[in-house]
C-alpha cells in the first residue's frame, strides 16, 4: 500500500513503533558497554591484586647478596653435597677503575639509557623490540641493568610474570637505596663470564692476559656481549659466534654514538683469536669431578632460564661418587691399564640402562682444568667404526623387514653404487654366512648390503629415535663413514635402549633441581620412548652377546656376567695414509660399547692429532680393556639378570646352510644345527629333508654253526643309495661295541663264548643319515657229551676197604653213592683271572681238579688218574672249560 493510502492514524502507530526499536537498541548497547567496564574494573582489581601479592611476597633487598652471587650445590645419587658451584675467586674493580671504553661497550648493548631512567625503562622495552628487528637479534634486552643485577641477585631466571613484576618492583626498590655507579659497579663485578668465573676484570685476566684498562675496543666489545649468554660466547669454546656478537655490540656502540663507523670498521677488522691468550698460557680452576660437573652446567644451561653460577640452585644428581673415583682411577693411573702414552685419550660414559642416569663421565685422561674439552661429551667429530653396524644396519633390518638372525647373507668382493669396492678386514671373503655371523664379526660387505635393503631413509629415522643423527646417510655409513660423529655420551645412550627392551631416555645427570626459594622443583629427567619393538632389542643384543665370547669383543668379555656389546675401529682413508705415511694397519679411533641390564658403557680411544699419533694393533684393544676393568668392578657383588626373551621371539632349531631356513628334521644331526631367533609370525615352516631317516635293514639272523665255531649275521637291504651298515654287537646284556662297517649284507664272528648271549645290531648309514638299528639275539649253549659205549680196558684195581685214596681225605662212602668233595674251577677266558671255589655234588670226576670219593651205580671209586684216563677215553673231542660233563663209568 503506498504513503497516500495511509490513514493518518496507521503513520502514528508506525513512528511510535521506530521510536521503541530506536530506544531499546540504545538501552542493549549501554547495558553491554556497562558490563564491559565492570569486567575490566574486575580484571584490573584482579591483576592488581596478584601484582599487590607478588610484590608482597618479594625477596628483601640484602647487601650480601647484591656483593657476591649465591653458589649452586650439587648433590650425588646419596643425597650428599658433593661439589658447590659459583664460589670461585675473582677480581674486584671498583667504579673509578672501570675503563669508559669498558662502561660505553657494556651501555650500548646492554641498557644504553641506563643513566636516565629508575630502573624501568619502559622505553628501553619497546625500543628493544625495534633494534632486535633492525640492528640485528640480540642487539639489545628487555631488562635494564639494574633489573639484572636484581635478577641475579634475588630471583630465579624462570621467564614468568611473577618474576618480572618481583624484578621491576626490586629494581625500582634498588635504585631508591644505590647510586647509579654504585649499581653499575655491583653489575660489572658479578655477572657471569663463562670458564667459571665472574666479572669483566677476571675475564679481561683469563680470556686476553689484560687488565680492563689495556683492553682495545674489539675486546672490550667481545667481553660486554658475553654476558647474554656466557657460555656460548665464550671465545675460548665458539670463537666464530664470540666475533658475531662482539660485531653486533660494536655496531650498538656506533648507533649510541660513542664510536665512529670507521671505528667500527677497523675493530670488526681485527683477529679475536689472534688477541685471546695462547692455549698453553690458559689458566683456569680445576673443579672435583670435572668431566661429570660439564655435564651438570650442560643441562642446566639447556633449561636456558637458569644460571647455576648465581641462581643458588639446589641441584640432585645421579653421580655415583665410587663410580666416578673409579672412572678416573682407570683413566689417570696404570693400576689396570698400561696405557702407551700420556697423549693417549679417553672418553668414557657409565650410566644406568633402564633410567638413563649418568653415574660417572671420563671426560679425559689428566685432565688439568675445568671445562675443558670433554671427550665424554665434546667428541662429536670423530667416526664410531663398527659400532655403528647395530644401531644404522641390523636393527633397523629387524625392526622394518622382520629379518631373523639367521638371515643369510654373502660376503664376498662387492661395490657401493659408485663402483668404489667395500673393504674388508679379513684376508678373504666368508661366502654365505648368517646375519648372526656377519656382525658378531663385524663383516663389513654383509652390513653395506643390509643397510641398501632396508633403505638409508628408513636407517636414517631409526637412528634418529636414539638420539643421534648422523646427517645424510650414505652405503658407507654402514661401516661408519658418516659426515657428523657421535659423542660417547649419545652412543652409550642408543645401546642402552637394547639394553632396556626397546625403551631409549636420553642420557642424563640432573634428577631435579629445587629453586632457592626451596618451594620450586623443577623434575628435569627426561621421559622414556619407545624406539624399537622388543623383539630387536632382544635379538640385537642376543647376537652382541657373542661379540664377547667368540666374536670381535672377546678383550671385554667378563666370565659369568651376562653382557652384550660391540666394537669399532676406524680406518684412514688411502690419500690420508699416503700423506702422512702411515700404515694399513694403524688405525685413529677405537670404541666399545657395551651393557648389561644394570649398566651401559660407551669407550673412545684416540688421540688430539689423529695424524701426529695413531693407534696400533695392541692399542685399539684399549676400549675394550677400559670396558672391563670398570663394568666388572661396578658388577660385583650386585645381582645381574640376563636379557628376557620376548613373547614376540621364536626360537628354532635350523639346520646349517639351509637357505632359505628350514627347520632342522629330528634326524638332522646335532652338529649340523644352530639354534637362531626369529619374529613371530615370521618364522620358517618348512622342515629339512635334507638328513631323512635311512630304511633299516630287513631279514637280520644271527645263527652259530658249532662245526666252525662262529656265529654268521646276515640281513636285507633294498636300496639304490651307496649304504654302509655298522654292526654292533652287546654281550650278556652288556653295553654294545662296534664290530665293522661294512657295505656287504654279511659278518661273521669266530669263537664265540659257549653260555654266552649274542645280541647284534645293525644300523645302515649314509651321507650323514642313519637308520633304526635292525637287531637279532643268539645264544650259545653250552656243550653236552653224549654217551658212549665203553671200551675194552684192563680193569682198574679196586682199593682195599680203608685204603687211603688220592685227592682228600675221606673215607666215608655216602650210602646213596654219590661222590662229595671240593672243586676248584678256573676259568681260563675270564680276563679278570677270577677263581670260584666250591663244594659240589657230582656224579664221578668233573673236569679240572675234582676230587671226591663214591660210587656210581655200584661201581668201585677211582682215583683223579684214573678218572682222568677214562676221560680221555670216551671223549675223544676237546671240550674247554667250563663245560659239564656226564658220563658213565666204562
């Protein structure tokens, strides 16, 4: 409907209805704008209030603590203080003494409007953000050096909002109470410079062999930028990123006008190395338990908002204080090892296998310093040999391809893609050979062709999962030909997850670390990861347990402690041997690493100038011995398990050379079986044919012909097959013992004993398999004398009643008429010489010696002669003893 059809009432009614909208989106937009600033009148309260409690809960500003800084204290695995840190001596300079050069290096770049602001300046907060972005990062910090002196002094250096409202509060507090000079002065003297010690005067003293006042602008510069982060400037350690920061700080020094761009110029010109003291001249503190106290600042350091020089940290530790007088006994005295020289190196690492901890460091062999170079720690330039194979090739082979450790694999004459041949360090190559074989010896081809299969990516990111990366993986790597090392640290670290089932924590010393306010615990152990299925942890390790009793390990090996490990040598390149004529067989580094399930060790030897002294034969044998000598100490007298086979782990019987595996028969012979690990799931199935049972002889008889007097064997045997039968024989149930080997069907055996029982047993054999023996029993009875009709002979006399006889003395004649009397009977076929005697009843004389008296059917007795004649007489045959005889008077 259009306006001119409205009535005048319906407008009325529509501008009252605009009106109300109008109204109640005005009242909507007052009630939100309301709610709006009682919510940040809440919320202002509210930070005010947690402001109000945290400067409230501030420490007080304590002159003694402004002075000096407050020491760490390090604690060992027993709760005991072992060590402090941060309490060393230093030079103190007083205002009037610091150098303007000195003061303007240290303005510039670390609070340039230190003189105009109280404390705070908040300019300085934004003007940062600015010259971060334009001059550079790091050019210029946040805090004023009023707030860092606060800092160091009184607080923690957590990056919270706590902190810092407690840091602006006391500083402000701070420069109520203390002049400007007095402040810069505390500054000057108690920051932190790296090597241990504190201020820019003991550094000008330890870094240039000056005093502050004979500093040149380039080292002035160097010193004032080192403050930001000590130990990473520090131009003794990191020469390359001192110079970077101190050219930033010049650069500070320009914008804020105290020098010239030619000034600048000509000091970024200048050598730092060239100014720094010479090496030999460096004199620094020597700290107890040096190489394991690096390892302490280490993980403080990398917490990054902690200065254990000045925080006044409490500091819980893993340090094993027997371990570490043990570690450095074996490395600084001849008590268990004849080392050659005193250049001769040694990093070394001994730690827990299932948590990680660090128990005790070799950082080096007479180590005179503190924080000098770690071999333990530092030593990432050098190659690990061998002792890559596990980690790089095998590993990754089970845990990727599922490969067993009977594997085979060919070491033979072979190339990496590049046509370059793969060396070996053997006289000849091993033909087929299992996986197990190849790296307990340490075959160098085997390990090229496992780590092609499982692909350098793959090898790549399994190595990476034990806390190690050795940069762009190459066919070389397999035998350690990596562009980026390992330290000992990171190696003792990666075999120690074998160790423990497949679980890798990264090595560590530190537990926890309670803050000087004692309510603050920070739990800095890091967490454990899987980074391997169980089942190559276990058969890693089952196969570096024969590195120590047969393979290349054996210098390591401890009798009765169940222990796994590996070695490494390296070798120098031929242009390098040429160069420095040094021989084939001389070696620069030599490593062993090794575990149990208590404890993990990692060894290098070497030395600084791998090109000036190098490694013989004996001396790479070392490591091994460094190994032992402090495993087996620290494994006395504590309970070693042994490695746990997994549920995921098969184990079988294989017959050898078999390719692919197969099952060993129950008629392979022991000898020709090994006993080998295999994924389940993955193990082989079929089973050898090879050594099938051979069809036993049929048909055997055994039977005694009496005219020759032998017992003649035969049997049956229907075979194609060139078949030999072993024929064995038990007599009178006794043990059987081989009678010949023969390929006829036929044996005879001559004299067998009368009364004896004859068990023969025949086994047919061929090409190593055998058949069930086929056996027959014979049994030889003794010899009967039949009677005969008596000759014609005089008759013998007939003694008178009374009549004394020959043989013993009686003379009663039994009324029955049989004959009584002793028999002596000896055996003559009886090796022992055993003679029975005995009383017998017999019927007339028995042969040997028998003598008795009475008579038989009524016959007159006769004498031993007599009877003996008659003997002779109706048996016309021999007869040996001990046969019976029975006969009848002639």
């Amino acid at each position: 409907m259009s306006d001119q059809y409205k009535t005048r009432e319906e407008k009325r009614k529509l501008a009252q209805k605009n009106k109300k909208q109008k109204k109640q989106s005005k009242g909507l937009i007052k009630r939100i704008a309301v709610i709006l600033l009682m919510l940040c009148i809440v919320a202002a309260v509210a930070v005010g209030g947690v402001f109000a409690y945290y400067i409230s809960t501030a420490p007080k500003i304590d002159e003694k603590s402004l002075i000096d800084p407050i020491s760490s204290k390090i604690y060992d695995k027993n709760g005991e203080i072992y060590t402090e840190i941060g309490s060393e001596t230093r030079d103190y300079v007083e205002y009037k003494d610091i150098p303007k050069l000195m003061e303007e290096a240290v303005l510039a770049i670390e609070d340039v409007r230190f003189y105009k602001h109280h404390g705070i300046d908040i300019i300085r907060v934004g003007g940062a953000i600015v010259a971060n972005i334009t001059g550079g990062f790091g050019s210029q910090g946040g805090s004023t050096i009023t707030q860092q002196v606060v800092k160091n002094s009184f607080l923690q250096s957590e990056k919270t909002i706590k902190r810092k409202v407690q840091e602006m509060y006391l500083a402000f507090q701070l420069e109520q109470k203390y002049s400007k000079e007095q402040i810069f002065e505390m500054y000057v003297n108690k920051v932190y410079m790296s090597s241990g010690i504190h201020g820019f005067s003991t550094a000008s003293k330890l870094y240039f062999g000056k005093d502050l006042d004979e500093l040149t602008l380039a080292e002035a510069a160097t010193l004032a930028g080192m403050p930001q982060s000590p130990n990473n400037y520090n131009p003794f350690n990191h020469p390359e990123k001192a110079e970077k920061r101190r050219n930033i700080v010049l650069k500070a020094m320009e914008n804020a006008g105290f020098i010239t761009a030619e000034e600048r110029t000509a000091a970024q010109a200048e050598s730092l190395t060239d100014s720094l003291v010479a090496e030999d001249n460096r004199e620094e503190t020597k700290t107890k338990y040096n190489a394991i106290v690096d390892q302490v600042i280490e993980e403080v350091e990398e917490l990054g908002d902690y200065n254990i020089y000045t925080d006044g940290l409490s500091i819980y530790t893993s340090i094993d204080p027997k371990a570490q007088e043990l570690m450095e006994t074996i490395l600084d005295s001849d008590k268990y090892i004849a080392y050659p020289n005193d250049k001769f190196q040694v990093g070394s690492v001994f730690m827990d296998t299932k948590t990680g901890e660090i128990y005790a460091i070799g950082g080096g062999r007479n180590q005179e310093v503190a924080r000098g170079f770690n071999y333990a720690t530092d030593l990432k330039s050098r190659q690990p040999g061998s002792t890559i194979k596990p980690i790089l090739d095998y590993a990754p082979a089970f845990e990727f391809l599922q490969w067993s450790t009977y594997h085979p694999l060919v070491d033979e004459e072979y190339q990496y893609s590049s046509g370059q041949t793969v060396g070996t360090a053997y006289s000849s190559y091993k033909g087929q050979v299992t996986l197990r074989e190849a790296l307990y010896k340490s075959y160098n081809v085997p390990a090229v062709k496992t780590l092609q299969e499982v692909g350098t990516d793959k090898a790549g990111e399994f190595v990476n999962r034990l806390g190690i990366d050795f940069g762009e993986i190459y066919e070389s790597s397999a035998i350690g030909g990596v562009k980026k090392g390992a330290s000992p640290l990171q190696m003792a670290g990666a075999y120690a997850a074998f160790g423990n089932e497949g679980v890798y924590t990264k090595p560590h010393v530190i537990k926890k670390i309670v803050l000087r306010d004692n309510d603050t615990v920070l739990e800095t152990a890091p967490k454990s990861e899987v980074a391997m299925k169980d089942y190559t942890a276990f058969m890693i390790t089952d196969i570096l347990k024969d590195v120590m009793t047969k393979g290349t390990g054996t210098q390591a090996h401890i009798p009765g402690l169940p222990v796994a490990g590996k070695t490494g040598t390296t070798n120098y390149s031929a242009e390098d041997r040429a160069k420095y004529n040094i021989a084939k067989s001389q070696s620069p580094d030599s490593w062993f690493v090794g575990y149990t399930t208590n404890f993990t060790m990692s060894v290098w030897t070497g030395y600084d100038n791998q090109f000036e002294n190098t490694l013989g034969p004996n001396e790479t044998k070392i490591a091994q011995k460094v190994f032992k000598a402090m495993m087996q100490e620290m494994s006395s007298g504590v309970d070693t398990e042994d490695f746990k086979k997994p549920s995921s782990v098969v184990e079988l019987p294989i017959e050898k050379g078999s390719n692919p595996a197969a099952i060993a028969s129950e008629y392979t012979p022991e000898s020709q079986k090994v006993y080998e690990y295999f994924v389940k799931g993955h193990e082989p199935t079929k089973t050898s044919t090879k050594y099938e049972k051979l069809a036993a002889p049929s048909g055997l008889t055994a039977a005694y012909d009496a005219e020759a007097n032998k017992i003649n064997v035969s049997w049956n045997y229907d075979s194609e097959a060139d078949v030999e039968f072993e024929v064995k024989v038990a007599v009178n149930g006794g043990s059987a013992s081989t009678l010949t080997t023969t390929s006829d069907m036929s044996f005879s055996m001559n004299s067998p004993e009368p009364g004896s029982t004859y068990v023969f047993s025949v086994t047919a054999k061929s090409d190593g398999m055998e058949s069930d023996p086929a056996s027959a029993t014979v049994t030889i009875e003794e010899a009967i004398a039949e009677e005969e009709p008596p000759q014609e002979e005089e008759e013998p006399a007939v003694p008178e009643p009374g009549e004394e006889q020959d043989g013993d003395e009686n003379t009663d004649t039994p009324e029955d008429g049989t004959g009584q009397g002793n028999e002596e009977n000896t055996d003559n076929d009886d090796q022992s010489g055993q003679t029975d005697e005995g009383n017998g009843n017999g019927n007339g004389n028995g042969n040997g010696n028998n003598n008795g008296s009475g008579n038989d059917n009524g016959a007159e007795p006769q004498s031993a002669d007599e009877s003996d004649e008659v003997m002779n007489t109706i048996l016309p045959f021999y007869i040996r003893e001990p046969f019976e005889f029975r006969f009848k008077a002639a």
